[in-house]
C-alpha cells in the first residue's frame, strides 16, 4: 500500500475511532503513530520524532495564550461579570418583546470578550438567565435554544481559542483573525436578536416581558459593566496599539479579572486552587488532542496526501466556489458529530493547502484570514445542531427537566440565522477582512 493511500485510508480510520468513543487526540496519535511507522519501516525515526514533536509542540509561544485565556474565565465567573452583564442588558432590552432572551443573547456577547470558549460561556450564562426566563414565562425551547446559541459568541466574538489554533496551523498573525471575527461575531448577535424577536410574534405565547426600568436604574446597571469594558479594551485594544502581543495581553486579561474577581470578593484561597486546576485540566486536554494532531499531521505530509489533494483539484478545473462550499458543508454535518477543536485540528491540515492554490480573487494572506472565520463559523453551527451539538447537552444539564426536543425544537430558527450569515459571510468576503484592510 502506498503513503498515499495511507493517507486517504487514515482519515475515515481516525473519525471510526471517534465515533467508538476512543479520545480524539490518542485516535490521531496512534493512527499517525502507525502510518508513520508504515511509511518509514522503522521504529527507530518514529521514536525519535516523537520526543522533537513533544518539544516542538509544547514550547511553542504561541500555545501559552490558550491556559490565560481560559484563567480568564474562570476569573470573570468568580468576579459577578456575568451576572452584571445580564442585569444591564436587562435593564435596557427586557421590558420589549422577547426582551430578556435578548439580554441573553447579549450577555453572551459580553461575555464572550473576556472568556473565549463556547462551553464556558453557555454553561456560564444558563445558571444566570435560564432562571430569569423561566420567571418572565418563556417556553422551555426559547429559553434553551436562546442559551445554547448565544454560547456560540464565546468562539465567536474574540478572544477566541480556537482561532489561536487555526491561526498556529495555518501560520497566521492572531492578532488579524482576531480583528476579522469582530463583524461576523457581531453579526451573529444582530442575527440572534432578530430570530427572537420573530419567533415571539409568530408563538405569541412563548414569551412574556419584564417592567420597563427607570433610566437611571438602567444607568446604574449599565456602570456596573465597567470592569467588563476594562478588561476587554485593555486586552483587545493592548494588541492593536502594538503595546504587547496577544499571549502578552491574555496574562494581562487573566491578572486583571482575577483581580476583579479578587475585589468582588468572589476569589479565595479555595477558588483559586479550584480556578487553576480546572484550567490546567481544560488545558491538557486540550495541549494532547493539539499533540495528536501535530503526530497525526506529520504523517500526514509523509504520504503527500495534502499536497496530491491540492494537485489533484487544480487540475480538475472545479470552480473554486464549489469547492469551498463543499468544504463548508463538510463542516457543518462533522460538527454535527464532533467539537470544534477536535474538527480544526483534524481537517485544516487537509483542507487548507487544498483552497489555498484555487483562485478567490484575494492575496494568500487575506485569503487564509477570510477561510479561518468562515471555518470558525460553520464549527461552531456544529455547536448547535441536533443529535448531538455540545451547547444543547450543557444547557440541558442544567435543566434537567425540559426534554432534549424541546432544545432541538428551540435551537432550529438560530441554525437557520447562522447558515444565512454563513452565506452572506462567504458570498461577501470583505465583511470579514476591512477591518483588517482598514488597520494593517
């Protein structure tokens, strides 16, 4: 058997072994592992590689922003953020229709600037929102697939995790896919709204409102953000004023909303402990499915199938656009099935040397910016998407008692907001990149 088929047999191998349950980064390791030993006919070189690839892959700077922006997190749960996000877009958005599901939705957005992770940021504003929903009368579907989508922001809206690991797999300034996921992070909290705001009217009854608040109890809810608004410009705007880097700004962040935390009396000696081991846990998962990945991307480059990939294309004459849009239906049923930094790390090696020799109309640069937020977008649908989207089992674990179809039910207007935006997204390219146009 060839290298090459090596590699194309590999990739149905790793997902059957997902889908058996085996971890997705011990599946890459040990199909990498071995096809590696294959095309080489020794131990020996793959032993070898093996100790490099740990240090190679651990030392990176790079990789340090992924445990301080996670800390961050857990800092600005402990420090009432999320909490004081919610009441202030309460204050201002629940007295209309649909309105505290728009606080939600919001609040999600908010707090999506300052933690970075999907999960976190669902599982964060449930305990918050779901039992206010409840109180203002919203059906359980509404309220579930409110929650579950507006998750979706913590990717979406930087910081965001997972483009640190496109930005390092495809080579990429982090800085500029940061900047470029503002617009579509933003679109997709406009987008939310209005799926709201139309699913109230056509199911009158399942939502009521909450009282219409004076200004200035709004005021005062709105200055209780303020610690939000510190972190998020002294980290984001820290990176474009060139004053540090992004791993610079991440310790930052994390120093600043522990402090925050700390003042807000919500960080003690037994929080602390319990912040730093969760980070540390989320982190070595995280740190071994990106080993997996770099193990099982080796081999992959060992028996050319990129690079056949690539050729193999280019030389069909395919319109370019099928292609992609191929690619990104591709994306959409795997995250049906699969995380998001499991889908990235699995496929950006296959599919991005593959588009990146057709033609966009775009320099290679812009054009590697534009496709990692179209593949962040359409990953994290996969959140979302019924059987088995990751947001849905967080939101139904904290709500036990609302049967998983009424989420699957709730959840489908904002799957259909988020494929809308996803081709508008990609039918307009420069949606994506004048920010980045505008400052660099």
């Amino acid at each position: 058997m060839s290298g090459l088929e090596l590699g194309i047999y590999s990739f149905p191998l790793v997902l059957l072994l997902i889908f058996l349950r085996l971890p997705i980064g011990l599946a890459m390791l040990l199909v990498g592992l071995g096809g590696s030993w294959i095309i080489m006919g020794s131990a020996v070189p793959i032993l070898s590689r093996l100790k490099g690839e740990t240090y190679s892959t651990f030392s990176s700077y790079s990789l340090s922003i992924i445990p301080l922006f996670l800390l961050m997190g857990q800092f600005a749960t402990l420090g009432g953020m999320s909490q004081a996000l919610f009441r202030a877009s309460n204050a201002w958005l629940g007295h209309r229709k649909g309105g505290v599901a728009m606080s939600a939705v919001g609040a999600c957005a908010g707090f999506g600037a300052i933690c970075g992770s999907s999960l976190a940021t669902a599982a964060t504003m449930a305990q918050v929102a779901l039992p206010e929903l409840r109180r203002y009368g919203y059906s359980n579907a509404l309220a579930t697939g409110t929650l579950a989508a507006g998750g979706t922001l913590g990717v979406l809206i930087p910081p965001s995790v997972v483009l640190v690991i496109y930005a390092i797999l495809a080579e990429q300034n982090i800085a500029k896919l940061f900047l470029a996921a503002f617009v579509p992070g933003i679109l997709a909290a406009i987008g939310y709204m209005i799926v709201i705001a139309i699913y109230v009217r056509v199911s009158p009854g399942s939502a009521g409102s909450a009282e219409r608040m004076p200004y200035r109890e709004r005021f005062r809810a709105l200055a209780e953000v303020w610690p939000v608004l510190i972190v998020f410009i002294t980290v984001v705007g820290g990176i474009y004023a060139g004053i540090f880097t992004p791993t610079e700004a991440a310790a930052i962040g994390a120093a600043g909303t522990g402090l925050i935390a700390f003042v807000n009396g919500g960080l003690t000696r037994e929080t602390l402990i319990q912040s730093i081991l969760m980070t540390a846990s989320a982190t070595a998962m995280i740190f071994f499915i990106v080993f997996g990945a770099a193990i099982y991307n080796g081999f992959l480059a060992l028996s050319q199938l990129p690079a056949e990939a690539a050729l193999f294309i280019t030389s069909q004459g395919y319109n370019p656009w099928m292609v992609l849009v191929g690619i990104l239906i591709f994306y959409l049923i795997l995250g049906c099935f699969m995380d998001s930094m499991s889908m990235i790390l699995l496929t950006v090696p296959i599919f991005f040397p593959i588009v990146s020799v057709l033609d966009y109309g775009l320099g290679a640069e812009e054009f590697a910016i534009w496709f990692g937020i179209l593949v962040l977008i359409v990953v994290e649908v996969g959140l979302i998407t019924p059987p088995v989207g990751m947001n849905l089992f967080v939101i139904n674990s904290m709500a036990k008692d609302i049967p998983i179809i009424q989420t699957y039910r709730g959840v489908t207007p904002f799957v259909a907001s988020d494929i809308v935006r996803t081709v508008i997204l990609t039918a307009f390219p420069a949606i994506s990149l004048f920010m980045v146009r505008w400052l660099y």
